[in-house]
C-alpha cells in the first residue's frame, strides 16, 4: 500500500478498512446527488476489488425510518457515504442493539452521537463544504482498503467530480485535502488539471451557447445575448465554425485559438467596465477525466457532475451509478435524456425566481416555489439565483417547494464571504427546523431541512433570527 492521501484521516480509515475485510456482506448506503453516487462508484468498486461482497442502495435523505429499514436488512454492515454523520444519533441506538455495524464516510456536520468507524474531515479539522467531500472520504476508503497489489488511484478523478459537484471548487480550484487527490489522480493517468475559461460547457457547447450562458461573470453584450456573442465571436480572427459553418465547440479550438478567445473576452469585459475583482474569476481551473473521449459530458469534471444530478435527483440514480461504473451504452444514452429535463427545469426554476422576486426578511431572503419547481433540484435553483437581478448577495437565500402534502422542503445557500462574517446554515437549518418540528443539517454555505407542512413563516422567522445573531 502507498503512502495515505489524506495523513489525517488515515488511522480512522485503516481502521474502516481493517473492518470492511472482516465484514461478510456490506451494504452500501448513499445520498442522490452528484457526490452521493460518485462516492457510491468509488466505495462499490474498492469493495468489488477487495473481494468484499456488498449491495447498493440509495436514499434523498436519511432518516429514521430508512435507518429502521435498514436495520430489519440481513447486512451486518452497513457503510454509509455523503451522508451519516447528521444522522449518528438514530444510527448508533441501532449499532448498540446489534443491527448492524455503522461505517461512515461523510463530510455534513457530526450529529451528537459518535461511532467507532467514523471518517469525517470535520473531526479532524480539515473543512468538509471545501476542503473534501463526500466521495472524497469514500476514496480515502478506498486507497486504505488496497490490498494485495490493488491500486484505487484511478478513483480520485471520479472523487473529483464529486467534490466538483459539490462545488468544492468554488474559489477558482480544488484545495486542502482535495488537492491532494487531484494530485493522485494526475499521477495514476486520470486526471488532468488546467487553467481554462471558467464557464460551463466548454466539452459539449457550441461557442456562441457557451459564451451566452457564462453569466457567474457577467460580460455586458455577450452574456445572454445570444447574437451579442455571435457577434464577439465572428469579429475575432479565429475560425470558430468549422468547414460547414456549424459552431466549434471550445474543445475544438487549438490551444492558441482558446487563448486568443480568452484574451479577447477579458479586453471585451474590461472595456465594459467589469471589475479587475470579477474579471480574475472568468480563468479558473477545470479539471478533466483524460480517459473520457473528448466532446462528451464525461470529460469534464463539472459536466460529468450535473450529468449525475440529472440522474439521481429524478429517482435515477441506478443510471448515474452505471455511468460512473462505467456503462457507455444503455445508461449513458438514458443520462443525457435526463441531462436535458434538468437543464429546462434549471432554466424554468431560475426564471420562475427572477420573474416572482424574493421576500426580504431582515437578514436573510426566501422564496416559496411551491409545485413550480421540484424539492430535489429547488437548491441548486436557489444558489444559481444568489445574484440574478433582484437577489442580493449579501444576504443568504432560503427557498421553500412542496416536498408531499404534509412536507416541505427548504434548501438555503449562502457565499463565501458571508460564511466568513460567522455565518454557518447548517446550524440555521438545523435550530430552526427542530423549533418547528423538522430536521435538517448540511454545511456551513449550503444547508437543508424537511419541516411540517403549514411551518414555513415560523421557520423563517426563526431562522432571520438565528442569521441575524450570526452576522450581528
Ligand atoms: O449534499 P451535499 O453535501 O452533497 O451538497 C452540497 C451542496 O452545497 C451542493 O448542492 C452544492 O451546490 C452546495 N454548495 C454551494 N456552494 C458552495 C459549496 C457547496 O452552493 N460553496
Ligand atoms: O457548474 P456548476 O457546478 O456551477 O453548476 C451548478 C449547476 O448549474 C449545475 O448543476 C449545472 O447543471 C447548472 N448550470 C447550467 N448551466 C450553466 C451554469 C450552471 O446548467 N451555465
Ligand atoms: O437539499 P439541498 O441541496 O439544499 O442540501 C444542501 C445541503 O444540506 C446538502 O449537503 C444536504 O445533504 C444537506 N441537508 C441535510 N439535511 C436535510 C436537507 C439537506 O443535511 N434535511
Ligand atoms: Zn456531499
């Protein structure tokens, strides 16, 4: 076995390793969103290396009940990834009655309770919203389970898409712990990082579409105007349509030609007067999947994540847990089917909160999407609206969609600079549901709960409250 990825966390998953041999049957328990499933891919195959016979199964989130469920299965083992740790404290009542051993390979905020086999970056001081997610735990699983010969290395570049998916990567690269899994999966032949434009599409759209949609730096008379950027594309002395005069994509451009779109891009922005502070965030580093073939949503870390997004948050996850493993036919073709469901609701979801607007609390902001946009994908909505026109980035957003006739889901999401004035939602949303009667958790930038139908303007005034003592 090489040196442990992660130095910190390795005596706890020697420890996880040691256990995972003994077990006779694992099952396998993950969250439906990007990371979930490609922690599921990186703990699955490790398993399947080891030899250790184990089952998938994938849950929105965990609670009481699935745990329950859970518990009544033969398994003796249960190993849990990108999710666990908030919920310790209905897991370890069923481990101390002999349901199952609980191994955990997560980065949410602890729940009270501890357990033995508990792989958390939080415990030992390393940040769990940007230095290492959660397929990032489950492949410093995996580097410890090595065995024999075996080498889990080539994992880290489906880590990465997890920690992407997660948005690990939103100060401009991956770092911490996360770099040095970057680093593995660099060395092992994986993965390859660059510095590149920092919009998303850059495998699979064609120029025009790419520049039109790249709005987290917004370039007055390119970004969403579609003939804006025709327009900027065909006044430069780059041929950016191929023979039949179809739009390239940025991957068909030669290394010149991409860099001579970019300068121009930034000369553009500049003469319009964007800020030197967000014209900086237009380059960043992108991380691409060098066994994937080039054009394709696998390539690219942040494409490969929403690829699995689109899966798992419409009860597909069994698809992105194939293309992940792997399959290139079947379920790749049913993913991109998917892809494009969720990109128009993602499309549909933002302009629903641009056209309705957001309600001012004091502190924080929300919305009510009611049906109009589905529980699963209303967080990404949420943190792709903290800045559209009539949302203010100085406050945290906090959205609202019907979850079932008794249950409401809420997502929240804050930026870096707030979290960096004190404030952490996964204490907002988690004080703020148990005063109602719910339950939630997450990270300190981005959080969720689940409360009673009927409770949305007491939680809200709760939570104003608890932001309010945060940020004061
Ligand atoms: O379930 P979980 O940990 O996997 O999800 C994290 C969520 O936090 C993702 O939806 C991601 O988009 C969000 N996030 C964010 N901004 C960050 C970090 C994470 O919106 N800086
Ligand atoms: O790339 P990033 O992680 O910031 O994207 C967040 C989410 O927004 C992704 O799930 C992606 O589907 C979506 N997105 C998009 N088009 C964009 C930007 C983001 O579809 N231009
Ligand atoms: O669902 P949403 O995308 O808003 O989730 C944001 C973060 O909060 C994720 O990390 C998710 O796992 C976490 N969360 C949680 N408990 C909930 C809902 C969300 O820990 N009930
Ligand atoms: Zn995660």
């Amino acid at each position: 076995m090489s040196t442990a990825p992660v130095p910190e966390l390795a005596e706890t998953a020697t420890a996880c390793a040691d256990r995972l041999h003994a077990a006779e049957s694992v099952l396998v328990a993950s969250h439906i969103d990007a990371d979930g499933l490609t922690s599921a891919a990186v703990a699955d195959t490790a398993l399947e290396r080891a030899g250790i016979e184990h089952e998938q199964v994938f849950f929105e989130q965990l609670d009481a009940e699935h745990i329950d469920r859970i518990a009544a299965t033969e398994h003796e083992t249960v190993l849990f990834t990108d999710f666990g740790s908030g919920q310790l404290d209905d897991i370890v009542p069923h481990e101390r009655a002999g349901a199952f051993t609980p191994i955990i390979a997560d980065h949410h905020q602890p729940a009270d309770a501890d357990t033995e086999f508990h792989l958390n970056p939080l415990l030992v001081g390393l940040n769990g919203a940007r230095e290492l997610s959660g397929a990032g735990a489950a492949y410093v699983l995996a580097r410890a389970l090595e065995r024999d010969g075996v080498d889990n290395r080539d994992l880290a570049a489906t880590a990465v898409v997890g920690a992407v998916g997660d948005m690990q990567d939103s100060g401009g690269e991956l770092h911490g712990a996360n770099a040095a899994l970057v680093e593995e999966g660099v060395a092992a032949g994986a993965l390859a990082e660059a510095k590149d434009l920092a919009v998303y599409g850059k495998q699979t759209r064609p120029l025009p579409k790419l520049l039109e949609y790249a709005t987290d730096t917004y370039v007055p008379g390119i970004s969403n105007s579609y003939s804006g950027a025709v327009e900027f594309l065909d006044g430069l002395d780059v041929a950016c349509r191929d023979d039949d005069e179809e739009w390239k994509r940025w991957v068909d451009l030669t290394d010149d030609e991409r860099q001579s779109v970019a300068s121009a891009l930034v000369r553009h922005a500049v003469s319009r007067g964007v800020p030197a502070s967000k014209i900086e965030r237009l380059v960043a580093t992108t991380y691409t999947l060098t066994d994937e073939p080039e054009g394709t949503e696998l390539r690219d870390a942040s494409e490969f994540s929403t690829l699995l997004n689109a899966t798992a948050r419409y009860d597909r996850a069994d698809v992105g847990l194939a293309v992940c493993l792997g399959d290139r036919t079947g379920a790749l073709e049913t993913a991109r089917k998917l892809l494009r469901t969720h990109r128009r609701n993602l499309s549909e979801g933002l302009t629903w909160v641009k056209d309705n607007g957001v309600t001012d609390a004091g502190n924080l902001q929300w919305f009510d999407a009611g049906d109009e946009i589905r529980a699963t994908i209303v967080g990404i909505v949420a943190g792709m609206s903290m800045g559209v026109d009539g949302v203010d980035r100085a406050k945290p957003v906090v959205a609202f969609a019907r979850e079932s006739e008794t249950e409401t889901k809420v997502s929240s999401r804050g930026t870096g600079a707030l979290v960096r004035q004190g404030l952490d939602l996964s204490v907002v949303m988690g004080e703020a549901s148990e005063a109602v009667g719910g339950g939630g958790g997450g990270h300190d930038v981005a959080a969720g709960a689940t409360i009673p139908a009927g409770e949305e303007e007491q939680f809200i005034d709760r939570a104003d409250a608890i932001v309010g003592d945060q940020l004061g």
